[in-house]
C-alpha cells in the first residue's frame, strides 16, 4: 500500500511526518527515520520534525543521537515544550537524571498545572 501512496505525499513535509509516526506504531524504526528524515530535508527548520526524530531515536535506544536531535529542536524552538520533553527522555535514559529534572525544574515552578506531558517525563 505504501507504495501507491508514497508519489502522493513524497513531497508534503508534514505528510511524511505522520506517515513515519505511523510507522514507528508498528515497529518499522528504520523506515519512519528515512521519513521523518525526508520531511526534514524538505523543512530544516522545523522545531516538530526534530523532535519525532529525537523521540523515534530515544525509542530505538540511540539515546545520545536523540539527545543532539532534541537540542536541534530546541534551537529552532526556544522553550519549545515537546523539545524539552524529548530532551528530558534522552537525558533520563542516558542516566543523567540530575541534568533531566534541571531542565524540568524552571517549565513546572509556579505552574499550576504542569503539562501532563512533562510530569510524565519524571
């Protein structure tokens, strides 16, 4: 089915995203990091791309590759709350807790109800 699709999305960055989201689901690792790596190419500069490519590396247990890929993200996106998350998750799986919760730390003080997302990061 891929195949029939791929001339109709090759080239919509943000097509290509979901598809390599999709993938990931079903455990293609390899093939979602050609497609997420294809809708960077055709938008660099996408704070969301590089985030999934951290989180798909993190999850393939290529902490470190995540952890630059997350630093990318947050070059693009200062702040940017999915970037720290994916940072967070690189850090915590590289046992640099300490570094995790320092990053957490300034996105939950005087929060009243911290994003879900990076509690669970904890």
């Amino acid at each position: 089915m891929y195949e029939q699709v791929r001339p109709f999305i090759a080239k919509d960055p943000e097509a290509l995203r979901l598809y390599s989201v999709a993938l990931i689901g079903v455990g293609r690792v390899k093939q979602s990091l050609a497609e997420i790596d294809r809708a960077i190419k055709l938008k660099p500069m996408h704070a969301q791309y590089r985030v999934d490519r951290a989180r798909l590396l993190t999850t393939a247990g290529r902490y470190e590759e995540g952890l630059v890929e997350a630093e990318r993200a947050l070059a693009i996106g200062k702040g940017f709350p999915p970037a720290v998350h994916a940072k967070v998750m690189a850090l915590r799986r590289l046992g640099r807790s300490g570094e995790a919760y320092a990053w957490l730390r300034p996105m939950l003080n005087g929060s009243a109800q911290p994003d879900v997302m990076l509690v669970d990061a904890l």
